[in-house]
C-alpha cells in the first residue's frame, strides 16, 4: 500500500467532491477530515476517506433557511 501525504490525499478527496457538485468550500473543509481520517487510520483507504468526507460534507451543503427538499404545491401529508 502506497503511503501519500496529507497534500495529496486532500487533493485527490477535494477534486473528487468538486466533481461530485460540492462547491470549493465544502470540498476543501471535507478533505481536511477525510485526510485526517485517511493518517490516523492504519488501514485506512482512500475510498474509505472519500466515503468519511462526503459524510462530513452533508450538513455543510446545507444552507439556513432552505428546506431539506422541495416544496410541492397541492400535497399535503396526513389530511383525508
């Protein structure tokens, strides 16, 4: 197993997230835990350090004020 360093890691982790549609920001905040995870983790691999920085990522995508998901006009849970 190839050992990378941390600039390397956070590279790979933030290009992959771009990718994915996150903005830099977030991108960049979760390559920092994903590489952290990825050095203090003896077996820890790569697609286990992306798989730990998209679950850091999801609630930074979040923005204050904005619904989990979309608003649908004429629905309405639980009334008959």
């Amino acid at each position: 197993m190839a050992n990378f360093s941390r600039e390397q890691i956070e590279l790979q982790i933030r290009t992959q997230l771009v990718c994915e549609g996150c903005t830099y920001d977030v991108a960049r905040s979760a390559a920092v835990r994903g590489a952290d995870h990825y050095l203090s983790h003896p077996h820890a691999t790569i697609a286990s350090s992306i798989a730990m920085a998209k679950t850091y990522a999801k609630p930074l995508k979040r923005v204050k004020g904005k619904p989990d998901r979309p608003h649908v006009p004429g629905r309405r849970m639980g009334r008959r």
